[in-house]
C-alpha cells in the first residue's frame, strides 16, 4: 500500500492543495490504484514555503496543481 498525504494547512491550501487532492484522487481512480493507494491529508508538515506538501510513504514533495500528474506518473504509478 502506497500512502499519499497531502497538507491541508493554511499556506498549502491557499497554493492550491484543494486542486491537488482533487487530482490525485481522479488520478487514483483513472488508473484503478484504489487498494494500493492511500490519500490522506493532514495539517501543517513545517515547511510552508515549499509549496503544496506532499509525502509518498514518508518521502517529501513539493507539489502544484501544475505538475500533480507528472509527480503522481513518477512517484506513485510507477511504483504501484
């Protein structure tokens, strides 16, 4: 099981972490990886000014609604 946790925070969420959780879950079901992946959010990770924070099974990410689909194709459905 892959997990994705997305920050849902203040700062991530006015950079566009709506649009990205949005994203991977249509992502999610696009390539049917519903049992081997888990999204997940939370609030902050400490590191604001990164961007939109993600973690794939504890491995940081900083994340757009611009590049969703390129890191989702890289780090998750390669590896499911």
């Amino acid at each position: 099981m892959i997990k994705i946790t997305v920050c849902i925070g203040s700062s991530c969420h006015i950079k566009g972490s709506r649009q990205v959780v949005e994203q991977l879950q249509a992502l999610i079901a696009e390539n049917n990886l519903g049992d081997q992946v888990e999204l997940a959010g939370t609030f902050c990770m400490g590191r604001c000014q990164e961007g939109v924070c993600v973690t794939v099974d504890d491995t940081f990410y900083s994340v757009t609604p611009a590049n969703v689909a390129d890191f989702f194709a890289k780090e998750v459905a390669a590896k499911a």
